[in-house]
C-alpha cells in the first residue's frame, strides 16, 4: 500500500497538509492484512480535532483527539487500487 499517493483538489483546498500525512499515517500503522476503501471521519469535539478511522475488512475503528489550529470537519476515503492511493473529500467520489 502507499507505492504512489495522490490527493484530489478537494482534499488539497480543505485539508491542511500536517492533517494528510497524520492521516497516511494512520493508515500505515494499522494491523495487515488492510482494507483497499479507508474511511475518516473529521468532526470538532472541545475545540480538538477528532478522527474516526474506520475500515470494513477486517473491521477495524480508532479515535484519535488531536490538538490543531483550525481543526475541520470533512468524510475523506482513501481508496487503494494496488498501483496508487488517493485521498479524497467523499463528495468528491
């Protein structure tokens, strides 16, 4: 997983760029075998950044509270077809 990532214009306009890579590395500090669909759940709990990390198969879900500026609230996936990873805005799917 990871040979070659990608964001969309979506993820690069909302998303702050320390944010992204938390999120790639999230993603690689999960158990194997992982999912190919990852889901994120970006909301604003106290003021701090809260990710909800989730996939189906195996089923896996984490929480993390992280303390940014300007914390967002968004649905990214990041899917992996097996030659590239791109993270995008679930609207943008």
């Amino acid at each position: 997983m990871f040979q070659n990532r990608y964001i969309t214009k979506g993820v690069d306009a909302e998303i702050p760029l320390a944010l992204q890579q938390f999120l790639w590395d999230c993603i690689t500090q999960i158990p194997k075998p992982r999912d190919y669909f990852q889901v994120f759940r970006l909301s604003v709990c106290q003021g701090l950044q809260e990710i909800i990390h989730e996939q189906e198969i195996p089923v896996f879900k984490q929480r993390h509270l992280l303390a940014i500026p300007n914390p967002v609230t968004a649905k990214i996936y990041v899917i992996d077809d097996g030659n590239h990873c791109t993270m995008l805005l679930a609207e943008e799917y």
